[in-house]
C-alpha cells in the first residue's frame, strides 16, 4: 500500500457516505472505514512499511481520510434525521376539524358532597365553613367534650405545636355559627376532617364529613327523623329505609346513631351489610343544653339538632366501592366510569 491507495481509498469512503440512503447503510460506511477493525487503522499499522519518502504523504492522506469522512458521516445522518422527520409529519390540513380531549369529571367525593347540598338546600339549609386548623376550645371544649375524652389524646388527634390542632369534625363549624349568628340557624357544613387512623380499606387519616345543624324555637327529635329520612332517599332511592337506634355522643343529648337499609340486597342481607340488611351511617341527637350555654343561646327558649355523616362512607356504598383508597389514588381506570 503506497499513498496513492490510500487517497482513492478516501474518495472511495467519500463515496459511499454520501450514496448511503439509511441510517443502517451510513452505521455500515462508518464501521467499515473507522471502526476498531476498520480500514483506517488497518492504514495505520501499516504505514511504517511504506517507503521512507512516501511516509509523509501517506499519513496525511490518512489524517484526511479520518477527518473528512468523520465530517461528511455526522453531515449525511443529520440529512437523513432531517428527511425522515419531515416524512414523518403529516401536512397541515386546516380544514379538517380539532382534536377534542375528553372532558373530565367530577370525583365521586364531590359528587356525593354536591347532592347532599342540592337535597338539604330543598328543607332550605345554607352551606357553613370553617378552618381546618382549629382551636381546642371549639373542637372539643365547646362541644362538651370532656377533659380525659379519648378523642384528645395525641394518638387520635393531629396536635399542632401552637396548641391548634387539625379538626377531627366539622361539627366546630356549628360552634363558630352559633357564636355569631342568633337563632334560627339551619346549615351544614361539608368539609375535611383528620385523624390518626391507620390507611387500610375503611379508614383514613384524612377524610370528608357533612355536618348538619337546626335551631329554633320548636326543634324536636321527630324533625331530626324527618329530614334525615329525606335525605336518605332522596340519596340512596326512594324504597331506603332508616332506623335510629340510642347512642351516646357528649354534644347531643338524647343521641343516636342511624342506618340505612342496604342498597345492594335491599335489606335482604349481604356482604356488603354483612348479612344484616342494614349499612350504619352516622350520629345525631338533639344539640347539648350546655353546648348552647357554650355560646350563650338560652337552652330554655332555643332547642335544635345536629347531625353528621362521612362522606367517603356514602360514596363506597352509592358507587359499590370496596376500598377507600381507591378514592385517592389518582387512577384515572378507577375514575372514569363516574364522568
């Protein structure tokens, strides 16, 4: 090999890159000249055996041959990119109509929380809100929750370091109504609550309630049942049943718990029930007379009731969905059959 072989070898280079029409053809051009095995440092081993006067000519058609076809490569692959992603793209059509993304929609937690107004807007109650970072006097104190309550204890309740706290309930925002509006008071008040509850398939440290709350003059346990009754079928349909049973909750006095008849097996029993026909749902009673004295309304002249239930609760038995988790995962497979 003398230098002249060696300077028809890069045009021969020169050559095939520029011929090359694919990717994979370009690969092969460059393996073939500059790869490990290639000619070039096949070149290189072997210029000590062309003849001293021919050496210097050799090596830098050798250099040539490195740096031009290096150059003309990385020219011919962005050419060959260039044409492929224009190929790629299809024309412009202006006439053709817009690519509509689906609509989205509302999470079953706030659909649930969206009818529960809709239904006791119709027996004419307002929608109240309050803090999440509530005060320990209108959280439990004001509530006629006693000092040693459970619910107290930093191993049921989110302390904060100011001596707030994250509200268990929302029943504080009644408090914070009754404080500043005389009777007669008729709203609810939907918002989150916390606790230390361990995640599993029913309970969550983060969580929604609706809180309900009537005063007046003439307030009686019978309208309590009343509008719950309403309530519930106009939530759950019309052939629900409810049924109180006595209970006990230190800011109701008398208290009770109430249930609804199971909507999977009406009533019938099931594994949803637990083979009971009944699905518990919240508490409610007739309001304290010493939370009324709490915020100086006179237990004498006023009387009301109070109520509460878990919003997640009625989505899973409304929607049939068996782990509160689901809620708040963000799976959008889980939440497209609610749009």
């Amino acid at each position: 090999m003398n230098a002249n072989d060696i300077r028809e070898l890069k045009e021969q280079a020169l050559a095939e890159a520029a011929a090359a029409g694919t990717a994979e053809a370009l690969e092969a051009v460059r393996i073939r000249y500059l790869g490990r095995k290639g000619r070039l440092p096949e070149i290189m081993q072997h210029l000590k055996a062309i003849p001293p006067e021919e050496r210097p000519l050799a090596g830098r058609y050798a250099n040539e041959l490195k740096q031009t076809l290096g150059e003309t490569l990385a020219a011919r692959k962005a050419a060959l990119e260039a044409a492929g992603g224009a190929r790629s793209r299809a024309p412009f059509d202006p006439t053709l109509p817009g690519a509509w993304r689906p609509a989205g929609s509302r999470h079953p937690v706030t659909q649930i929380i969206d009818e529960a107004i809709r239904i006791f807007h119709g027996l004419g109650f307002t929608v109240a809100d309050g803090p999440d970072v509530e005060t320990e006097w209108h959280n439990f104190d004001a509530l006629n929750t006693p000092a040693d309550h459970p619910s107290r204890d930093t191993q049921d309740t989110f302390w904060l370091g100011d001596g707030t706290l994250l509200r268990t309930q929302t029943s504080p925002v009644q408090i914070r109504v009754m404080e500043r509006q005389p009777p007669p008071i008729r709203i609810i008040a939907p918002g989150r609550c916390y606790r230390r509850d361990t995640t599993d398939a029913t309970h969550s440290a983060n969580f929604h309630q609706i809180e309900g709350l009537y005063v007046d003059r003439e307030v009686s346990l019978a309208d309590l049942k009343g509008d719950i009754t309403h309530f519930a079928r106009q939530m759950m349909g019309a052939d629900v049943k409810v049924r109180f049973r006595p209970h006990f909750f230190p800011f109701t006095e008398p208290s009770v718990e109430y249930d609804f008849s199971c909507h999977m097996c009406r009533g019938k029993g099931c594994r949803v029930c637990k083979q009971s026909g009944w699905i518990e749902i919240s508490g409610a009673g007739l309001v304290n007379p010493r939370v009324f004295e709490q915020v100086r309304i006179d237990p004498e002249a006023f009387a009301g009731y109070a109520f509460g239930m878990g919003v997640e609760r009625i989505a899973m038995i409304k929607f049939g969905i068996e782990d509160i988790r689901l809620l708040y995962e963000n799976d959008v497979r889980f939440l497209e059959p609610f749009a």
